[in-house]
C-alpha cells in the first residue's frame, strides 16, 4: 500500500486538526472523502478542506472500495456502532476517544478487530508523544522509589449546556469527554496491564436539566500494587483548567502541566530528595501530537507496527469508567441508537 486512502464519518470540529492538517505533512496518507448527517455540511467540509468525494451517508462512505481506512470523530455513543460495521466492511478505523460507550461495547470492537485482522485505534494522541513514554519511564525506573500515590485531571471551561458532549443519549459527561483522558494515563502511570483498578468512590456534580449527565466528576482509586489514586475530570465547575499529573514516591515526586498536547507549552518537573530538575525533551517534542498520532495509525497499516492505543486497550479504561459512574450514582453511558 502506497499511500493510505481515509474517509471521515461526520463534520465534526475535531477533524481538520486531529486530521486533515496533519495529513498534510504526511506523504503516506491521503484524506479522501467524507460523510455527514447534513449533506450541505459536508459539502462546505469538503470544500474548504481540499476534501475530493462527498457521500451522502455513513454507509455509502463505508461501502466505498476506494477508501483504505476511516477516520470516526462521532458523538461518543455512535463509535461502536460505525467502528464495527466499518471493521466489517474491511476498513482500518481511527476512532475519536473514548471508542466506546463502556466496556461492554469496548470488547465487542477489540473482538470485531481482532477477527478481522485490521487495525483500530483509540485516537488518545497524547500518547503518542515522547512525554508519555518520558513520564512512564521516570515511574517505571524507580528514581521515584515505590509508588504511593497517582493523581491525574482533565478538567476545562465548557459552559454550553446545549452542547453535544452533555447529552446521554450521545453519551456525554465530563469523564466520558475530559475523564477519559485522566483515566487513560492513570492506567499509563500505574503500569496497567489487566490487573484491575478499585474505584473506592466518586462524586458527581450533574447537570440541572438531566442529572444523569456529569458536568463534573472525581474518583478515588486503588492501583495495582495498592498505589493509591484520585481522577479529576471537569467541563463545568471551579476547576477552569487543570491538565496535570502527580505522581509521588517514597524517594520523589513528578509533576507534569498539559500532558495533553506537549508541543505547547508545558511544564515538567522531578524533585528527588532536595534536588529540583525541570525536563526538556528537545527538538522531538515540538512534534504536534495529533501528526505523530497519525503516523503511527499509518505505519501500523503499512507496516504492520504495533500501535500504543488498540482497540483491546479501550476495554480496561472503560472497565474503569463504568465502575466510576456506578460509584458516582449514575447509569452507565451506552442507550443511544445508532442512525444513518
């Protein structure tokens, strides 16, 4: 395969930057059509994304034998839906975060997956950058000592309450839209490899017109090894912006500001004992972290390269966020009906 052909499954605001500007830069990758609920949207996508083909639905584009893979940036209780059909129409699939709506759709995509020997990934680009794998290794190489504590946050100012991402039947909420990123590096942190993850409790501020929907979310955790650990995800309350990790030892601690999107500016810090050192991880980490996300779902179709974030991956993290919510008081995500 040369040059790999993606199509996107809905407008969404998300895609120009986690997708088509990326491409760009690219040579493997090639953005060549889309789809979307409202044609005239998609048709104004199209043109001032340089974007070739318009479909008129989801399964036209799907069915489409000239495209390789699909990119799927759908409201959050639409993912499992299209990812299976597109991994049964025998398309590679990059899905927007979290996959699924909760575990229980999250395995049904990694089988999905699995049986048809194509690639699909959970598009945490964050993970992708070397300040991920940085963070991992300072945990993992014991400068820290043993591990006692983990806390990480998610939380930013999204005062729209008509908003898309505040709907349950589109599975909204704050954990599901900002959480699942505290979450998914938790799991990263405390080294997660299937051992399981106790929510000990969680709180939930919700919204007033529905109070099945979080606008605001913590938890406390049990990690492997007995580390403890606290998640905080906001989209509506005091904490207006808070992307941060915290990790301490019986030797150290770690810090990181905007483990999200590190090209920009960030701040990393190891204290051990007296001594303070701020972390610099050079020219590499002005990389934006959406194009090395697309590189490797890339080199992972023409190349057969692992990738960090497949789609068995997605089925812990969900574990994890089901059983937050279950904590919290609130019902799972997960009751909408696919459409188109």
């Amino acid at each position: 395969m040369k040059r790999i052909r993606i199509g996107i499954l809905g407008a969404a605001r998300i895609a120009p930057a986690a997708l088509v500007k990326p491409a760009r830069l690219i040579p493997e990758v090639r953005v060549a059509a889309i789809a979307a609920r409202d044609p005239a949207r998609a048709d104004t996508f199209a043109r001032r994304q340089g974007i070739a083909r318009v479909h008129a639905s989801y399964a036209e584009l799907i069915a489409d034998p000239e495209l390789d893979a699909v990119y799927i940036p759908l409201p959050n209780a639409l993912h499992a839906h299209w990812t299976i059909r597109a991994l049964a129409a025998g398309k590679h699939v990059l899905c927007e975060k979290p996959m699924a709506a909760n575990e229980t759709e999250a395995r049904e995509i990694a089988d999905a997956a699995e049986r048809a020997g194509l690639v699909a990934m959970e598009a945490f680009h964050y993970r992708y950058h070397p300040l991920a794998g940085r963070m991992r290794e300072i945990v993992d190489d014991g400068e820290l000592g043993e591990i006692r504590r983990i806390d990480t946050s998610m939380c930013f100012p999204l005062p729209l309450p008509g908003d898309i991402r505040y709907r349950y039947d589109l599975a909204g909420g704050s954990l599901m839209d900002a959480g699942c990123y505290a979450v998914h590096l938790m799991r990263v942190l405390a080294g997660d490899d299937g051992d399981p993850i106790e929510v000990l409790g969680a709180r939930a501020l919700t919204v007033p017109r529905d109070r099945r929907v979080d606008r605001a979310m913590s938890a406390r955790l049990r990690l492997p090894g007995g580390v403890l650990g606290t998640v905080h995800a906001s989209m509506w309350s005091r904490r207006l912006l808070d992307m941060r990790a915290h990790v301490v030892g019986t030797r150290g601690e770690m810090r990181v500001f905007n483990y999200l999107m590190p090209h920009l500016p960030h701040r990393f810090t190891v204290s051990v004992g007296k001594r303070r050192r701020h972390e610099h991880l050079g020219e590499a980490a002005r990389t934006p972290t959406y194009r090395l996300q697309l590189q490797a779902f890339a080199d992972a179709i023409r190349l057969g390269r692992p990738t960090l974030t497949p789609a068995a991956d997605a089925v812990p993290t969900l574990r994890v966020m089901d059983a937050i919510y279950r904590a919290a008081g609130l019902p799972l995500r997960g009751e909408a009906t696919a459409t188109r």
